[in-house]
C-alpha cells in the first residue's frame, strides 16, 4: 500500500514569505521610526526544552532571548539573521535550493561577516525559530551523508522523478537519505525492524554479514548524529510501518547523546515537530556492555568528563537506561567503541552481541 509523504506546498511557502515579509516590515518601520529594532527569539537550550505528552517530544519552553540594535554585542547576529531571511526568500521566489556550504559562501560574496559556516548554521536555526517552520521550507538543506539499506520499495514523488521507483537492495552500499527520500511514498516494505547504526564500520559488517536478510530489518547509517532528513525517514518508518527501531552507538557520552536525540528529539532542534522516535529503543552500546564483554577501553579525556556532566543535568537523562548508564560512565571514567567488539571477531557483533542485545531490550 502506498503511503502519502507531506511535502512543502506553494501555499506553505507563500506563508513563510509573509512572515518572512514581515519580519523585515518591523525592522524598517523601528528604523524610520527612530527607534532600534529588535527581534524576540526562543531560547534553545536544554534549560529551556519541556516535554510534550501530547506529541511525546521535547519542545522549546517559555524562555526567549532579544537580539536588539541597540546593544553593540547584538548588531552582528541581528544583521546575520536579516540577511538570512534575505537569502531565504530569494530562494523561494526563485524556486532554487541550497545547502547550508552553500548559504554560508553566498554570504560571503555579500560580504555578510560569518566567522565560519557553523555561525552560519546559527542564523539559519535563528530564522527557523522566529518564523515558525523548517529550513526546508525555505529551500536549505543539509549536506546529506547517511545510508539505507534493506528490503523496502519507494516512489519519488520530486518533480522530474514522479513514479520512479528504487528497491533499497538494489544498491550495494545503500542509497543515500536526503530530501527526494523523505518525501517518496512507501510502496511494499517486507521489514520487521529498523537497525540504526553511528559507525560507518558497523554499517557495513551488517551488510557484510546479511542482517537485512537474516532479521528482516532495514539498516540505516547515520554517519554520527543523525541529520534531520534521517531522523525524519527513520520516524515515518516506525509511525506508517510500525517497525521497531533499535539504535547501537559508541559507549560514550556522545554516542549516549546520538541516541537520546533520535528519541526525544535535539534541544537545537526542539522547534521542529515530527523528527523523533518515541517508541525507539537504545540497545548499545551501554557504558555497562564494556565490563559485562570484557571490552578494550579507553580512559576519558576532559571533553567527556564535562559532557557526562552536562548529560546528567540534561532532562532527557532521567530515566534508565540513560540514568543508570550515566552513573556507570561516572564510575569508571572508560568509553568503547562498536568496534571494541571485534576483538573477538568480525563476525561476532551479528552472531552474538546482536541476537542478546535484542532479546535484553525486548524483554523489558
């Protein structure tokens, strides 16, 4: 059965216009008035992300930040942000896209002062918030670097591909996730599970070792944190498909961190709706799985004995297994990698730890 995938509209772009036009309507009326001009913006901070039972999702809190003309510390960002919105309608207008590389060196040909791309990055996140939408829907994209593989049929639904349709088997490496894949309907998916993996590495051990086949699951390769066009298939799979999604990652903080953004959503993030996974399950690697396989460790460096201090601060980490996993990092000041498990071959990361781990996390 073919699932209907939500695409930007023209009416929807024609409304960010709008408010994107009036947006620059306050700055030039607060200018010819005299006055400066100033734009409120949610704070995205972890201090200021609540979570919403209703969408089962972090979301941005009451808190707001001003970016105001008439502090000299605010007229850099302010001017950064409205020359973003420049570019954003001028995008829409055109019918053009661009990816965040390429917004921050447009910028640079306007002379626009961004100290490097993640400022960038920074301004468009700003003009997401104070707008009310996405970035797609200003026709920005991310560079996109994660993989897909196993037994799931899609049709494009982008202009000049309508109809076409891939068997995600059909290429040896996977296909990549970007925008067309997002938005391309569902037409026959013969998968039970979705496998969601941070490693490059392990990635392809599974394919190596015929995971999709042998559990019937799709894998997907998130090249580190899983950017918003992954994050947004992998949901459509577990909410049109009802296939449980299981994420292994890093035994440190960071890949702690790769998980828990998959499921309750990213606090940068926690403007958009329907980006994460609520049912998603973390099945490892945990700080624990290090002494229960006898894993080669390596010793925390200063990074990840302040991230782990962040992380139990943060109110995504309550709960177990993130808690409890916390406490573990805390007390042995160790992390491992999903490679760690190589040490008692290649294969054993599918032949054992797999067919374990899924039976812990589904036993609870």
């Amino acid at each position: 059965m073919k699932q209907k995938a939500k695409r930007p509209t023209a009416q929807a772009q024609n409304n960010v216009l709008e408010r994107i036009k009036s947006l620059a309507k306050s700055i030039v009326k607060a200018v010819d008035s005299g006055e400066f001009p100033q734009v409120e913006i949610p704070a995205r901070t972890t201090s200021n992300i609540e979570y919403n039972p209703e969408i089962r999702q972090y979301v941005l809190g009451p808190r707001r930040v001003v970016r105001t003309a008439k502090n000299i510390k605010h007229l850099r960002p302010l001017a950064q942000l409205c020359w973003m919105a420049m570019f954003a309608s001028q995008l829409i207008t055109s019918k053009k896209t661009s990816t965040l590389r390429d917004a921050f060196y447009n910028a640079l040909g306007y002379d626009v002062d961004f100290e490097d791309q993640q400022e960038s990055d920074e301004a468009v996140t700003e003009l997401e918030t104070l707008v009310g939408t996405v970035r797609e829907d200003f026709n920005i994209y991310p560079e996109e670097r994660s993989s897909i593989f196993g037994p799931l049929v899609i049709e494009y639904t982008v202009p000049g591909y309508e109809g076409r349709s891939l068997d995600l088997r059909t290429i040896p490496d996977g296909a990549m996730i970007g925008p067309a894949m997002t938005t391309a309907r569902i037409v026959r998916c013969q998968a039970e599970q979705v496998f969601v993996v941070e490693k490059g590495a392990i990635y392809q051990r599974f394919l190596e070792e015929n995971v999709p086949q042998k559990y019937k699951a799709i894998v997907v390769h998130t090249a580190g944190q899983a950017p918003r066009a992954t994050r947004k298939f992998i949901r459509r799979l577990n909410q049109e498909m009802n296939l449980p999604v299981y994420i292994f990652s890093d035994a440190d903080p960071w890949g702690m961190h790769i998980a828990s953004v998959i499921i309750f959503g990213s606090a940068l993030s926690a403007h958009v709706r329907e980006l994460n996974v609520p049912d998603g399950v973390w099945a490892g690697l945990w700080a624990s799985d290090i002494t229960r396989y006898k894993l080669p460790a390596m010793k925390f460096n200063e990074e990840d004995v302040r991230r782990v201090a962040e992380l139990e601060k943060d109110p995504r980490y309550v709960q177990d297994p993130w808690k409890r996993e916390i406490g573990q990092f805390k007390k042995m000041q160790r992390k491992a990698e999903l490679e760690s498990l190589s040490r008692y071959g290649l294969e054993y990361i599918v032949t054992d730890y797999l067919p374990e781990k899924l039976a812990e996390v589904t036993r609870k």
